[in-house]
C-alpha cells in the first residue's frame, strides 16, 4: 500500500535510501525481539544512547547544548528564554516523578 502511494506521488516527499534500510532493519528486529519476549520495546532499549547524547557536554561546556535547547523549548514561553512556564515545569517535574518510580531498566 505505502508502495503505491509513493509510486502515486500522492505524498510529496522523498526519504534518502539509508534512511529507508535503517527504518526497515529496526522494524525487523523489533518483531524478532517481539516474537521472543512480548515485553519488549525498541525504544526502551534507545533510552540510554538518546540520554546519553543529551546529558554529554559538547567541549567544554557546564550544560549539554542539546539537552539546553531541549529544555529551553520545552519549558518556556513560545521557547524564546525570556518567560518560563512554570505550570509547565511543574507538569514536567511531577512526570518525571511518576517515570522514575516506574522505570525498571533491567526490564
């Protein structure tokens, strides 16, 4: 069916080759590692890398520039950094409350 559509040009957009093996391989592990334990999640398993790209300073710097734009954008009006939204924070911080008494790595 996605076939189709691309053949139609119905969606105008393209997706370069690499992209493409890489999307498929994942989604080919994925169902291998879900026929052998339901439970799992490919995401789950990308948690450590993503959190580590965002939490790893670039040179020398105090905080992370991904981690900081990240943040920034989040938490702030229209992501300028002049307001914060601080019902947002509030929102944030109790999530992540909530996610770390959940979160069990081994898994």
């Amino acid at each position: 069916e996605l076939d189709e559509i691309s053949r139609d040009n119905v969606l105008k957009f393209t997706i370069p080759p690499f992209i493409t093996v890489i999307i498929r391989s994942l989604t080919i592990l994925e169902g291998l590692a879900l026929s052998v334990d339901s439970n799992f999640r490919m995401v789950r398993g990308a948690y450590p890398f993503v959190l580590s790209q965002l939490l790893t300073p670039d040179d020398n710097e105090s905080t992370p520039a991904a981690l900081r734009k990240l943040l920034v954008r989040l938490l702030t009006v229209d992501g300028k950094e002049e307001e914060i939204e601080w019902e947002r924070l509030a929102d944030f911080l109790r999530l992540a409350q909530k996610a770390a008494g959940k979160y069990k790595p081994s898994e």
